[in-house]
C-alpha cells in the first residue's frame, strides 16, 4: 500500500490538467439572472444599463422600456452564451504544456503550487446561458432563458495531491487534508416580463436637470432544474491510508415514478422574483438604475434531492466506497444548510449612457450583487467600467468595454452586421481575476429591432 500511495508522487499531470480544463470549460461571465441575450452588451463588457432597449431591457432595467428610443417591436432568439475562469493558475498556464504534449517540469508545477498556496486554493467559476425567446412590443417585454453556473474550490493539499501526489514535492510522504474544497452547480429556467410606465417629462430625481423618465417592473417564475453541492469533510492521504469524506446532495434525476416521462428540468424548485428600474433621459444622457431581485422566494425543493455519502478508504487491509444514493435527510446539516442558502440575492446596477456624437456612445457603469459564495452569483460580485458603440458605418456597428471586477479586469470587444432592422451581433471577452484568467462569448443570430 505504501507503494501504492508513492505512486501519486507522479501527480499524473495529465490528469489534473484535465480536471482544470473540466473546471473552466463550459461557459461564461454574465450580468443578471435573466440571461443577457444581446451580444452588444458583451461587446460593451456589460456596461449596458443605459442602453438596453426592447427585449434586452428585461435583462438590464425594464424601465427603459418606458422612454423615448424604445423599439416598437424587437425580438431574439436562440441565443447562446459563456466564459469561464480558472485562477490563480489558468487555463492556459495549462494549455501551453497540453498543446505539445509535454510533461509540466516539476519546477513550474512547484511555482503554481506556491501562488495556490498564498491564495488559499484554485479557484474555476463558469456561467453559461441560452436566451430562448426574447420579444417586445411597445412598452412590454418578456424573455424566457435558462442558466447554468459553477463554482469550485481546490484547496492547497488537494492540488498539492494532483500535481506530486503525496511524496514527490519534498520526496518523503506526507500527510496532505483536502478540507476546504468544495463545488457548487446548479441550472435553472426563468420565464420574465416587464413593463416600463413613462412618467413624461419632468425634474428628474437625484437632482436630475428636466427630462423625461419612466419606471420599470419586472416580475419573473424561476424553475430550478438541477442542483449539486459537494464539501469535503475531511479527507486525507498519509503514509499509509487514503481517507475520502466528499459528502454530495444532488437533484435525484432518476425518475421515481415509473411512468418513463419525468425529467430533472421539473424537478428542481420553483419562486418569484422582482425587479424595479428607474430611468432617465435628457438631451444627449441617459440615467439608469434598477434593484434586481427585490424580492425572491425561489427555493430548492428539498423532497428532490438526494444524498451521496462519498466516503472511501484505502489501505493495505481495506478498499471500500460509498457513492450510493441515500435520503437526503441522511445529509450532514452543513449540506443541507448550504441548500437552503443557495438561493438569489438582491443586485443593484446603475449606470449612464452619453452620446457624444451621431455616431459615438459612450458608457458607465457600476453593478453590485449582495450574494457570495454561498449564494447563487451570476458574474462577479462587483463591476465598475465603461464601454463604447461606434456606428461610423451604419451596418457595422463596433463595440469595447473595458472594466473592473472583483479580483481584477476584464474587456472585451465585438461588432454586428446591420440588415436593416435585422443584426447578426458577436462578441469576445477576456478577463484576469484572482491571479487567473476568463474567457467569454456571446452570438447573436436572430436579432430584430
């Protein structure tokens, strides 16, 4: 067995970079629980508050759904979007090595090994989106998306473990505990109209000079599709025992009713959700802000969800796992607490919007979301940035935006083709958070405003 356990000394790099590239490969940094369906506001870097109009107000402030400019009719369809981060130690720190298909020296693996350890572990976050149905009509919208995320934490012994195993970082064994890693997924559908009431023209509010101005209402269903929520609870590897205690609660996708047509997408919880907007409008500038989730009574619907122990032990007299479904009363109260604080949080964004020029407009914004890890986050916690839309070529409308977020920047850059009231719009985004880097995209294929 002690050869056993020395033979993780190897840290099968192939292996943790696989997991690392699991981590970071499915999709994207977002701006709202609503799924943003308009690749001009990625190209912007989400500094779109301002200047969501038509269906994209539902995503940003419905009361811009209220003021002058609002398309009569706009309508999206079947948009996709994503981006991923791994940090500190990135998705490309890997993918250089993977491309060539060489082995990771051992003295970069100890550099990364150093920056996990100062940062207290490797962090990968993803988002991921697909708007369905985007439609407006006057002053009303409604969307209809669904959106997945992903969180995940490795803590130091952990990636320890996957880049030397137990014994090849000072050459003798050692005892290495995983507490503290954790991953958290979930995916859920919203279904969301609004409506913006113009208020005319009038003193707007906050000291706002004349102008006209409109509030904006948002009321949204959230079905939860799938949920999934591991913590370690104190697996180790030592000399002469490999120890796993990976408790999981997860959405049971089995179909218990025999009849063959359940699915995990109606089996997950249900609630409603509230936003409200101001927004303001002068001559050339253009005010916005808007309280997300006001109020939010989506919860996880406990009685589908199941419990898996995780829990292994190697050594020289005993090999056994426990990876079966269990009830998920059975969840240690940390799990189960975890659920019921996996929910939405209340988000503010603001922002302005100044034109300054026929053919140039600039932005700013800052977006606050009051949830944490142990909370549904969709895109960072924390953005503050500016963006621009150049229209020198009426068909060729050109987009960047570049901001702060937490734990460092991001910016991004896209453009459209104009047909008339038709844009195909595609957008780019590449970001550096926590010592690591993101990546992100949206396309927009069927756009009409």
């Amino acid at each position: 067995m002690t050869r056993a356990l020395r033979n993780l000394k190897t840290g099968t790099w192939r292996a943790s970079a696989a997991l690392c590239v699991t981590l970071a490969g499915a999709s994207a940094a977002l701006s709202a629980q609503q799924a943003n369906s308009s690749a001009a506001a990625t190209g912007m870097n989400g500094n779109y508050v301002a200047m969501g109009q038509g269906q994209d107000a539902v995503a940003w402030n419905p009361a811009m759904l209220g003021i002058s400019r609002n398309p009569h009719f706009s309508l999206n369809l079947l948009t996709p979007g994503g981006g991923a981060g791994l940090s500190p130690v990135s998705w490309n720190d890997f993918a250089q090595y993977a491309k060539s298909n060489d082995s990771i020296p051992t003295s970069v693996r100890r550099s990364w090994l150093a920056s996990v350890t100062s940062r207290g572990g490797e962090t990968g976050s993803e988002n991921g989106s697909m708007n369905w149905l985007g439609l407006s009509v006057g002053h009303l919208a409604l969307t209809v998306s669904t959106t997945e995320t992903m969180q995940t934490t490795l803590n130091p012994g952990m990636f320890q473990a996957l880049m030397f195993g137990n014994a090849g970082y000072t050459g003798s064994l050692q005892n290495l505990g995983f507490s503290g890693s954790n991953l958290h997924m979930s995916a859920f559908s919203t279904a969301a109209a609004s409506y913006g009431f113009s208020l005319g023209n009038s003193k707007g509010f906050l000291g706002l000079p004349a102008g006209e101005s409109s509030l904006g209402l948002t009321v949204k269903y959230v079905m939860g599709n799938f949920l999934l929520i591991g913590q370690d609870a104190g697996s180790t590897i030592d000399a002469n025992n490999v120890n796993v205690n990976f408790p999981v609660v997860m959405t049971n996708t089995s179909d218990s009713s025999g009849s063959g047509g359940s699915s995990a997408a109606t089996k997950g919880g249900k609630g409603v959700g509230m936003d409200i907007g101001y927004a303001w409008r002068g001559d050339r500038m253009t005010a916005s802000f808007v309280v997300q989730n006001l109020f939010n009574s989506f919860a996880w619907d406990v009685t589908q969800l199941e419990s898996r122990p995780g829990t292994a032990v190697f050594n020289a007299s005993t090999n056994t796992s426990n990876f079966n479904t269990a009830a998920y009363s059975t969840a240690p109260q940390s799990l189960q607490q975890a659920v019921k604080d996996y929910v939405f949080k209340p988000a503010i964004l603001m922002g302005v919007a100044y034109k300054a020029n026929r053919v140039t407009t600039v932005t700013g914004d800052f977006h606050q979301q009051f949830g944490d890890q142990s909370s549904i986050l969709v895109g960072p916690r924390t953005q503050v940035g500016g963006g621009v839309e150049f229209r020198g070529l009426s068909f060729l409308p050109l987009r960047a935006g570049l901001s702060y977020v937490t734990g460092g920047y991001s910016a991004s850059a896209g453009l459209g083709i104009a047909l008339g009231p038709v844009e195909l719009g595609i957008a780019g985004r590449l970001g550096h958070s926590n010592g690591g880097n993101e990546n992100g995209f949206m396309l927009s294929l069927i756009s009409i405003k």
